[in-house]
C-alpha cells in the first residue's frame, strides 16, 4: 500500500458498494469513516479532487476527522469556486496530492482492506475520484462502501428529493458548511447512523 511518488507505477484499487445485512449493520454500528470531496470538475481521470473530508464514527459518534484543501497544479473553474467557494488563491499554499494521500492513506487504514466500510451520498461520484487519484499515485486497495443515496431511497418514502440537505432535513441534522468536504463528510455519517436507526 505505498505509493510510487516519482515513478510512473499505477496502482489497483478496487470499490465495492456492500448490501445492508445484520453482519454489515453490526459492524457499522462499532464504525465507519464517512466521506466527501470537493472537485475541479465531474471526470475523475480529467479533473482532480481539490479538497478532502473523511470522519471516523465510532458507536454513531464523529471521533476523529480528515480535513484539507489539495493544490493539484491546475486552474479551478469559476462555476466550480461558484458552488463550494473554494478559490485559486486558497490553494496556492494548500498541500500536493503526494502529501495529502500519504496521510489520508494512514487514516483510511482499515477502509483499503475492507476491514472498515466508507460511506459517501451519492458514493459513486466520490469513490470514482479516491480510486482514480489512488490508483494515478500507486496505490492499491480494496474499499467497501454504502452510498447514503440509495440507501435513503430504500429507507425513506416520499421526499421530494433524496439530496444530501433533503435527507439531512428529513432528520433534523444541521450541515454547518454545505459543500464543503468534512461538513458534508460528517453529515453523511451523521445520516447514515440514523437510516441504521430506522427498523
């Protein structure tokens, strides 16, 4: 699980979304890490993540958190600053991708072999994008996640949309910083512990 920096060796990484059972509810209920990002764009191989929230749950509480902006060398879009304002001028000084990545590496730990599950709403976007810069800087993992959006759509009958905000007011939970990553991270978590709640 190191990465190559300097040397152009791909790495494997593969995600798998699990399917809720008692197993997977019991070991959500002990912990998972929930996740978002910030992008430059939609396509993971094009454009780059350019800020990264990750919080670890332990028995439903948010313990331990993963915050930081990425200077990925490459202009960001004005309707990108438009949505998550996150500007060029933060960046400037914010880390590279080799730094960030090997410390998010050592907090994920248990996630890249499937020992901890992730958890992300709308998964595929923001694991599209882990696994891609993973891979892109020689790493290897298999990650297991549940998408907080379909499990919602399961769980929840009738709301108008299954946004991230929809479901978080659907359960009264306060998202201190809409579109940014570890205000969205925690948020996910916080949803996903109270669709586990639901019988």
């Amino acid at each position: 699980m190191e990465g190559n920096f300097g040397v152009e060796v791909r790495g494997e990484v593969t995600t798998k979304a699990v399917s809720i059972n008692s197993n997977v509810i019991n070991s959500l209920k002990e912990r998972y890490i929930a996740f978002d990002t910030e992008t430059t764009g939609l396509n993971p191989i094009n454009d780059r993540i350019i800020e990264l929230g990750a919080v670890l749950f332990e028995n439903g509480k948010p313990v331990k958190r993963f915050e930081t902006l990425i200077n990925v060398g490459m202009s960001i879009p004005a309707r990108v600053t438009a949505v998550n304002n996150i500007t060029n001028d933060m960046l400037e000084n914010a880390p590279t991708e080799e730094k960030v990545y090997a410390e998010f590496i050592d907090f994920l730990k248990d996630v890249l072999n499937q020992r901890t599950i992730i958890c992300a709403h709308n998964a595929k976007f923001d694991m599209g994008f882990l696994s891609e810069t993973l891979m892109r800087l020689g790493y290897d993992a298999k990650i297991n996640y549940i998408d907080t959006l379909s499990f919602s759509r399961k769980k929840i009958m009738g709301l108008y949309n299954y946004k991230q905000d929809t479901v978080a007011g659907y359960f009264n939970i306060k998202n201190e910083q809409v579109h940014r990553a570890a205000s969205d991270a925690e948020t996910c978590g916080k949803i996903l512990w109270k669709l586990l709640e639901l019988k």
